[in-house]
C-alpha cells in the first residue's frame, strides 16, 4: 500500500532523536501526547532515528495507520548530503 501525496493535508518532522523501536500504537501516543496532535487526520509524521539513516512514518488512511520504516544504505551522512543539497539550489 503506497501513500496517496494527494490526501495528505499536513506533514509534520518530528525533530529529536527518536526510539524507532516503538510501534503504531506508541508514536500515534507521542503524537496525540507531546504535540497535542489528531494522529487520526489525514497528515503524515515523519520521525528521525537516534542514526541519521532510519526513519519512521506514520499516516492514518482514513480505515487504519499505516507505519513506514525507512533506512537509507548511502550511510549516515545521507542526510547532510541532501540538505547541504538543497540549500545550495
């Protein structure tokens, strides 16, 4: 199941370093809990690994939360390569 971009309304970064061992349950808690957020609408939440190459997602798709886990192979530092790359733009 791949994410419509269409039907999300809102993205948001959930920046800090977080235990990507938590579940479903567990981040849509820190959503509604520290960010005083609706995990239920149609918005995705990015979080960030304690590693710069894992990440998670969380979207709920209107019938059930669908969680994604990303970790990228070019290495750790991936991810300053592609902000260093857009800031350059």
């Amino acid at each position: 199941m791949l994410i419509n971009m269409d039907a999300v309304h809102q993205t948001y970064i959930v920046c800090g370093k977080m235990d990507l061992r938590r579940g479903i349950d567990a981040l849509a808690a820190v959503v509604q809990e520290q960010f005083a957020l609706y995990p239920y609408n149609q918005a995705l939440y990015l979080f960030c690994g304690t590693r710069k190459d894992s990440f998670k997602a969380l979207y709920w798709d209107g019938d059930g939360f669908l969680l994604l886990y990303k970790r990228i192979e070019a290495g750790p530092d991936y991810s300053g390569r592609l902000i260093k790359a857009k800031s350059e733009s």
